[in-house]
C-alpha cells in the first residue's frame, strides 16, 4: 500500500487538474516528455554495455531486427 505522502500528492493533483483544465496539459506534457527521454538515453547507455543490445531485444521482445535497426545500431553501424 501506498504511504499518505502519495494519497495526498494524488489528492492535490487531482485538485489542481479540476481547478485549472488549461494549466495541468503543460506540466503534464513536460514530464511525459522528460519520462520518453530519459527512457531513450538509458537505452542508448545500455546498448553500448557488453551484451547490452541482447537484453534489450530481450527486454523488449524484439523479433524485427530491421524494424528496429536505428535503436540497435552500434558505432560501426551494424546491427548486432
């Protein structure tokens, strides 16, 4: 179960969005955009690690290297 920190963090959100329908999309949009990125950086870190592109075609299930070939691309720009 969540602590009351987060009940009431939830509470306020849910205050603010009500109170200001224009004002929440702005903030809410930077913070998925800041999510999506730092997503993205974390995976290029890992595909540079030893055996890092193997756990994310693990991860990720990935059946199509080709579909993918952007993200898996190492330096030398090969895929796997």
């Amino acid at each position: 179960m969540r602590d009351k920190t987060h009940t009431e963090f939830v509470d306020r959100w849910a205050e603010f969005v009500r109170n200001s329908p224009d004002n929440w999309r702005k903030i809410y949009t930077e913070f998925i955009n800041a999510q999506i990125l730092m997503n993205r950086q974390f995976l290029e870190r890992l595909k540079n690690t030893p055996g890092g592109r193997e756990k994310i075609i693990e991860t990720y299930q990935i059946k199509n290297l080709q579909g993918y070939e952007k993200l898996l691309r190492n330096d030398s720009k090969k895929i796997i």
